[in-house]
C-alpha cells in the first residue's frame, strides 16, 4: 500500500502527511485509528494523541512549540493552534555528543581550477568588482563590452557584481561590506578581477586593496575612475583585455574533493523539507567531511530552537562557546530592534506546513548531517577549517548565499519547497523537496529529492546527487547560471548617512 503519511520520530506526537487528506478520513498510527477532523494539506501536521493547552508538540523527536488550546487526535496542527516556546537569550551547557561517520574515503576527483595560493575553483570567470555603489553602472557597461568584444572564448562567464554600498556606512555595516568584497576578490572562481573604484568613497580603493594581503597583481588588478583623465571605460577595457588574456590560459585538471567547500542553504520551504531535501544534502555534507572536504551551514535565526543539537556536536569548548556566542548574538539583534525571536517563518513557509521556527529550525538543520562541528565563523569571515563549519548570517535567501561563498564556498546547495530563480556569486544549485515542484519548474531545479517521497530510497539517492555535485563542479552549468541569474547582497544593520 502507498504510504501517504510520515512520522518522522517515535515520539513524535504529529505525522507529516505526503498526500493531502479529507475530513473523516482515517489513518493507522502505532496500532491506533485516528480520524481525521480536517481537510489538511500535503507537508502538513496531523496531531496523533490527544494534547492539553500549553503541552508541546512533538516533531523530529523535539519540541516545535506548545498547543495554543485543547486538540484532539485527528487535528490539522498549524500556525493558528500552535505557539513557539522561542523568547529571549539562553544560557546552554555544553553536553558533547560525537558520532563516528562509518562513510569511507572514495578518493573522488572533479575537474578543478588550481591557483596559485592552493585554493581550487570549479568556475574560471572574469569579475568587476565595484568598491562602491557609484560606480555600479560603469562596472556593468565593461562587462557588456567586454562580453561582446570576446563572446566570453575561453573562460566561463564575466560579471560585474553591483551593490549599494562602500560609502555613507558605519563601522560594523563598513566593514562588513569591506570583508565581504574582499572575499569576493579573492575567490578562486574568478581567474581575474578588476576592482573598481570612484576615488572619494569611504571604502578607500589603497586601504582596501591592504586588506587583501599577499594576492596574485597578475589577476587582480585596480582601477580608480577620478583619477583616469578622459574616457575610464577605454581606460578599464585596456585593464580588462589583460585580465582575460591571462584567464583564458587557465585548464581545468583533476583536483581532490576534499579541496570542494559546499554551501548549505534553504529557502522557500515546506512540509517537506525536513523529509527530503535537507536530509539528502546532510547525507552530501557528512560524505565530503568524510572525503577531507569542508561544507558550511548558515541561517542562524533558523537554527533557533534546534541550536543545542549543534552546540553538543562542537568538537572543543572553544568551539561551543563561540557557537553560543553566535546564536545569543543574532538574538539580541532580533531583541535590540524590538523584534520577537520567533518571528518567522514565512508566509510561504506557513502554507507549505511549516508553523514555527523550532518546526523550520529542525528540518533547517538537517541540511548538515551528523559530522562534528570543526569552525565557526563570524560574517565575512573566510575559511579557515576542514570540515563542517558554522557560520553567522542572517536567514534572508540573498544575504546568506552570498555569505556562504563570500567565505570561500565554489558551489551553494539551495533546497526549496516552495521554488525559487536565484543564484549568487558561485553556482547556486536548487533541490527540489517534492516532486510537483520539481516537475512544474524544471528550469529553476537542479536534482530534485522529492524522489524519496516517490518509492526511491536514500541509498539510492545519494551517489546520484554526489555525482550531479562533481558534475557541476566540474563545469556543468547549474539551472541559475543557465539562466543568467546571479547578484550579491551585503546584511546592512545600522544608519544610512
């Protein structure tokens, strides 16, 4: 018989339904016939056990917040009936849980680009990279001309990468947007950059370039458009015409996974997500930590309510500190702006099955397996350690892609229930949790895990996915990079001058 519901946890007190279920239908639970007191929809929650107001409701074997009155058995449990225990800032005591990865090292390889400094790029593109926002529009006129000067032969894309800052910002927002361009800069997708400046910004294109250390002047080079007498787009072509020269002798060569760093991200989820998609990308996360190679999860406003499980996989009390440190922070952000900590999630979250943050939270989560936590990092950070790490940026689609690679990730994973166009700076690959999704958006999504709910299982997924990541790696166009869709954004806290 086809399943058509899902608990998900033995103690859970809720099932996840695949399918969508009519009133005064019934389902066989643990020995128990429930009947079904509403028409629910599919990715849904319907309560198994009879639970008093104020009681928690169980999900992923955790608490996803408390019944807001008396339910029954058969109840469709959602946003309207259920309440988030989330509130304020948290003291955590550290209660270390390890789990050995029985995963072996299949010494894989993709087709890479190796630089100089060791690093690995699985893109070999030619960036503009404004240090202010005033100078946007000339950026984007040099890539246009640019591309139809050389039709891009040779390498794999030119960019300009156009945002709204570098002036009238305030330490923290400053030097945010200072950390994450030179992040930019130095990525080991771009096989040149040509850093673009006004001249009168605060983010001063001399102090900047200090910032990036001991780079390679044979890729990265620098132009400040007040200083240029005449036309500074002939001025920037001539800059330009060196940088593609140079990156146009690049080759691609077998490199090790364990030099790939993977973003985990999720957006426009749904009752799915927790099931499907993020599981998968956890079982990709815990095969590359395996392989020696280093994924990362972001999204801490979404990693409320399910934080402890993190913070007990932290390998030191360093690390659990800071992990700590992370979550009260983005807390007391939240707090500072007069903002509840629960607030979230989404509408579109809602209407996929998802009622609280601790529901989102514990489906979020599972985007990173069961591997050891090995880094923290804060914003703009770059990375420093193998394995999983975790690192500070708020839950918005944009902002916390870009992060994600502006630490040093080639490639985001992005699974969503809900579908969504974008893509960051690197290939941003979409994993559809359901297979209505994928099937009505092909030209968004990549893989689609939504298999899983269709008799596939995850031993059999799972060396497909690795093998689609490595392709993709290895210069197979991710759906967002065939469509052109790609753009960066800067979090911003503070005051606009």
């Amino acid at each position: 018989m086809e399943q058509t519901f899902i608990k998900i946890n033995p103690a859970d007190t809720v099932v996840v339904c695949l399918q969508p279920k009519s009133k005064g239908e019934t389902i066989e639970v643990d020995g128990k016939t429930i009947t079904i007191n509403q028409d629910t929809p599919a990715g849904h929650k319907i309560l198994i056990t009879d639970t008093e107001e104020g009681s928690d409701i169980i999900k992923y074997g955790y608490p996803i917040g408390h019944a807001r009155q008396d339910l029954k058995a058969g109840d469709w449990v959602n946003e309207n009936n259920l309440k988030t225990n989330l509130a304020g800032t948290l003291e955590y005591t550290y209660n270390p849980v390890s789990e050995e990865l029985d995963i072996k090292d299949e010494k894989r390889t993709f087709r890479g680009y190796v630089r100089a400094n060791g690093e690995v790029g699985v893109r070999n593109e030619l960036w503009i990279v404004p240090t202010v926002g005033c100078v946007n529009g000339i950026a984007e006129r040099l890539a246009g001309e640019l591309q139809k000067e050389t039709g891009c032969e040779g390498i794999d894309a030119i960019y300009a990468w156009h945002h709204n800052y570098g002036c009238s910002q305030l330490s923290g927002d400053h030097e945010n947007t200072r950390k994450v361009l030179r992040d930019i800069v130095l990525h080991p997708n771009a096989g040149g950059v040509l850093v673009l400046g006004l001249g009168c910004e605060n983010n001063q294109p001399e102090l900047f370039e200090q910032m990036l250390g001991d780079y390679d002047k044979d890729r990265i080079k620098f132009l400040v458009t007040q200083k240029v007498d005449g036309d500074e787009v002939e001025a920037g072509m001539e800059v330009l015409r060196q940088l593609y020269a140079k990156a146009r002798e690049d080759k691609r060569e077998d490199v090790s996974v364990s030099k790939l760093r993977i973003g985990l991200k999720c957006g426009g989820s749904d009752g799915f997500s927790g099931i499907t998609a993020n599981p998968l990308v956890g079982e990709f996360s815990d095969w590359l930590v395996a392989q020696g190679g280093t994924s990362i999860l972001t999204e801490v406003p979404e990693m409320f309510g399910a934080e402890t499980i993190l913070m007990n996989r932290c390998k030191t009390d360093e690390l659990f500190g800071k992990t700590v440190s992370m979550i009260n922070n983005f807390k007391e952000y939240f707090l500072s702006h007069g903002e509840p900590v629960g607030e979230n999630p989404s509408p579109g979250n809602k209407a996929g099955g998802i009622s609280t943050l601790e529901d989102k939270a514990l489906g979020c989560t599972q985007k990173c397996g069961r591997a050891p936590v090995s880094g923290v990092l804060e914003y703009g950070d770059r990375l420093e350690t193998t394995g999983l790490n975790l690192l500070s940026a708020p839950g918005n689609d944009l902002v916390a892609a870009t992060a994600l690679a502006s630490a040093g990730c080639q490639i985001v994973l992005f699974t969503t229930g809900r579908g969504t166009p974008f893509g960051t700076f690197v290939p941003t690959m979409k994993i559809a949790t359901n297979p209505t999704l994928a099937a009505r958006k092909p030209n968004w999504i990549d893989f689609s895990a939504g298999q899983l709910i269709e008799g596939r299982t995850m031993k059999e997924l799972v060396p497909e996915f690795i093998d689609k990541i490595l392709a993709v790696a290895s210069g197979e166009q991710a759906r967002n990079e065939a469509n052109g869709y790609r753009e960066i954004a800067i979090f911003k806290n503070g005051v606009t001058l």
